[in-house]
C-alpha cells in the first residue's frame, strides 16, 4: 500500500479542520531498526531499536507536526507561518510553507544553527531573522508575535504540533506488535517526549507502557538542574534551549511512566555520536547521540534489565551538520599520486 503521510494515515487519531487539505510531504513511516552492533559495543545485552527519523522528507522528525501545522494554517487562512529555531523546526516550517504556496520567516539564533538547516531554510524562500540571543530570546519573541493578523505560529507551542509527533509512537507500536520496556529520546525544549507519551498513552489506555528517558545535554539540562538556564552551552546546537516550552509535559511523562530525565555531557555525546555511525552505520546530529550516550549510562548503571525491548528515537539527520563532524577530523588526509603503489601504501595493504 502506497504511503501518502501522517494525516492520511492516522486521520482518525488527529484533530484536523473539516475538509482541509492535507499539506503534506508523505512524512512518516520511518524505518524502526535493529542495532546489535552498538548494543554489543556499549555492553547491553537486550533488543534495540531505533526509529530513524532523520529519514523524514526534510531530514528531521519536525516533518510530523509541521504537516500538521501548515496544514492547519492553511485551513485558517494564513499567509505567513513563523516559528523560533534551533535550525530543524525552520527547515521543516519553510520546506512545508513552500508545499502549501504561503510565506514563512523563521527566527534562529545568530551564529548557532546547523550548517545544513540554514542552507534548508534559504533553499525553501524563508525569510531569515538572526537574532544576537538564543533559542529562548527567539520563542520569547514569537510568543509576542502569535497575534498578528494572517500569521500562524508552528512552533511546538501550537498544540497541533505535538499532535503530528505523537504519529512516531503509533507507528513504533505497528512496527513492534508489542510495547516496549522503554523509550529513550534527546529533549530540548521538551515537545517531542510530550507527544510520543501522548502518543502511547492514546494507543495504549490501560498500560503498560514504556518508561520514558529523556536526555538533555548537560550545558543546556534545566529540566535535570531544576531551574532555567540562562546561557545553555552544548554542541548539539538543536537541544541548546534553557526553558523548555514542554517542560512541564516532559517532567509528566517521566514521572507518570517510571521514567526519568538526566543529562549527558557533550563528549559523551560527540562519543556515542561517532560509535553508533561506526556500529550500525546510522549517521544523525549531535543531538540524536544524547540518548545514545544516555544508553550507554544507563548500561552502566544497571537500569535495564537484561532481554528488555528498548526503542530509541533518532531525531534528525546527520548532513545537518557536516561542522560537527569536520571538526572531529580536522586534517584531512593529502593527496597521493594516482598508483598501485602509492595507494597500497596509504592503506598499508
Ligand atoms: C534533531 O528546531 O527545537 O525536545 O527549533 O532538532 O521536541 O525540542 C529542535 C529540537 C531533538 C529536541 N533533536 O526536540 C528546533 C528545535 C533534534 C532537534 C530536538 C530537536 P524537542
């Protein structure tokens, strides 16, 4: 059966406007795969599964709710979709914007968004506003915008948003044909772990369900410190956010469902980062490699039970950032003459 998208799919599960029409990029129905290479190398001895969402049609899991929200300013009659980002959410709003044939204009942090979201955002015709502040300053700003006439906000505080998300859990659970024991994922500012816990609990009403571990970085980690923070520092610039917007529903999913929130520190990420693209072959952003580092702790620390079924959300694509990996390998090798000999040995073959 052909795959036509989140709202095709899951029409009956999603709060649409009568009649509207789907604005969409058949997003979805990313692959959930195996990982025992990775399992094997960080010690684990159980079921890993990680829900690649960096193969979305933009290269992020914001695809799910952004299709949900242009679809839904569309139906309103908006011409302008704006959103505050750390770089995916406005390659995502833009790329969906241009899909529907209305404007978008996007606020990112000056100096701090992923190479390839910028080059996104400009490739799609959105207008660009760097601001000299961060991820917070920039929603903060929006907040204040969120009235204007014919503009509609797609950040995550557009309910919506976490409507189209929670799709990935439905699918996790059609892929599994079982629940599993938990769920790990990063957090930033906190909409993708509200909407996969809205998205088990609406599949699952009675439980059991998994146990939901988020994983900030430890620069940008209020949810773990317990209060803001003012000048979140991490390399995963797309989880640099020191007040949450979903804050609230994070911390509710981690206490509801046994889970927990915790950190990890940026070369436990940059680590776990290079690991799981040598293991499995799965390249993400930084981001995406904090619940891998946290997989990796939480090993250590003996918090998963031996044959569990652990599922693993990763969040966007690592050609998002080609910097981050430049500068783990910054000499690149020099050129050699194009022989036999030269290259046997370059290879010590
Ligand atoms: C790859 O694009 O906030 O906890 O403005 O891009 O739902 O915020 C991105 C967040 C994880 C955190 N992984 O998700 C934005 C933005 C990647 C991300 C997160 C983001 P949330």
């Amino acid at each position: 059966m052909s795959w036509n998208g989140i709202i095709h799919a899951f029409r009956d599960r999603l709060p649409l406007p009568t009649n509207a029409k789907a604005i969409t990029l058949f997003e979805g129905n990313t692959p959930l795969l195996p990982a025992p290479r990775l399992t094997a190398a960080i010690g684990g001895d159980f079921d890993l599964r990680l829900k690649y969402e960096g193969l979305n049609p933009t290269a992020s899991f914001k695809d799910r709710g952004m299709t949900m929200a242009v679809t839904h300013a569309v139906a309103k009659g908006a011409k302008l979709v704006i959103c505050a980002s750390t770089g995916n959410t406005s390659a995502s709003a833009s790329a969906y914007a241009a899909r529907a044939g209305i404007a978008s204009a996007v606020i990112i942090p000056s100096g701090k968004i992923a190479l390839g979201k910028l080059t996104q955002a400009l490739m799609h015709g959105a207008k660009l506003l760097p601001i000299s502040g961060n991820f917070d300053d920039a929603l903060n700003l929006i907040r204040q915008m969120s009235n204007l006439k014919e503009v509609e906000v797609v950040n995550s505080i557009n309910p919506v948003r976490i409507e189209g998300q929670k799709t990935a859990s439905f699918e996790i659970l059609e892929a599994l044909g079982k629940t599993p024991d938990f769920h790990f994922l990063p957090v930033g500012n906190a909409g993708n772990i509200t909407a996969y816990w809205k998205g088990f609990c609406e599949a699952i009403p009675k439980g059991p369900r998994p146990r939901m571990f988020g994983w900030q970085a430890s620069g940008a980690a209020p949810l773990v410190d317990g209060h803001i923070v003012k000048d979140p520092q991490t390399i995963a610039t797309a989880i640099r956010i020191g007040n949450p917007a979903s804050g609230e529903g994070a911390l509710a999913a981690a206490k509801e469902s046994n889970g927990r929130i915790d950190k990890v520190s940026d070369q436990e990420i940059l680590s776990a980062y290079q690991l799981l693209a040598q293991t499995e072959g799965i390249f993400v952003e930084p981001a995406c490699a904090a619940p891998v580092a946290g997989l990796r702790k939480a090993v250590a620390a003996g918090w998963i039970p031996k044959g569990s079924l652990v599922t693993m959300t990763l969040t966007g694509h690592g050609l998002k950032d080609p910097d981050t990996v430049l500068s783990l390998f910054p000499h690149a090798p020099s050129p050699i003459p194009p022989t036999l000999d030269a290259a046997r040995k370059a290879l010590g073959l």
